[in-house]
C-alpha cells in the first residue's frame, strides 16, 4: 500500500521545484471557472503546465476532469500529481526538456501535449 501524502505537502514542494528552475507555479482559483487545476506552472522557454494536486489516493471530481480534458483539447499540458513519484517523474521531465535549450537561446519549447489523469 502507498504511503499516504497530503496535497499541502506536495503542493509545497512543486512550488519549491518550480521556483528552483526559474518558474513560477501560480495558484489559481476563479469563481466563473470552476474545476481548473490547482497549479499553472510556468518556465523558461515558454514551457507551461496545469498541475491538479491530489492527496495520495484521491481522484478529480467530474468538474475538474471536464475542464482539464477541454484544457488538453487546446493543446495544454495538464498532469494529476497525488504522489512524490508522479512529482519526480514531472520535475525529471521539465530538467530534460529545460537541458535541451541552448544557453540564451530564444527558442522555445514545443512539447506534445497529453493529459496524465489518474
């Protein structure tokens, strides 16, 4: 059995991850949007994601679920973390994409885009 982890906890520590590359994860809440996730995680290189946290073991409701597959529908990235492994596998993710940009480079980052729901 997993190890049960609040999403306070998890939440801390994307903000830390993020920040530690040079983002900014933004908290969002809007009373007209309901169900978008908790986190819109910005880097260099133009390279966005919505993060939805989760405590280990919990799953979207139904509203967040619909607003994040119209999200992928746009072409964003959208990932449920409610783990430390789910976690690592995003920050591993952005250090690879964030290492392939040349240094002062104005290029940015053209990802596929998929959604990681559990």
């Amino acid at each position: 059995m997993k190890q049960k982890e609040s999403e306070k906890t998890l939440e801390a520590r994307l903000v830390r991850e993020i920040e530690a590359r040079g983002g900014m994860a933004l908290k969002y809440t809007s009373q007209f949007h309901r169900g978008i996730p908790d986190r819109i995680c910005l880097l260099p290189g133009g390279l966005g994601v919505f993060v939805e946290l989760k405590s280990t073991g919990k799953k979207p409701t139904k509203l967040q679920e619909h607003a994040m597959k119209k999200l992928v529908e746009m072409g964003h990235a959208v990932i449920v973390i409610d783990n430390t492994n789910d976690l690592e596998w995003l920050l591993e993710f952005i250090d690879n994409t964030l290492r392939d940009l040349p240094p002062d480079s104005d290029k940015k980052i053209d990802v596929k885009r998929k959604l990681i729901c559990k």
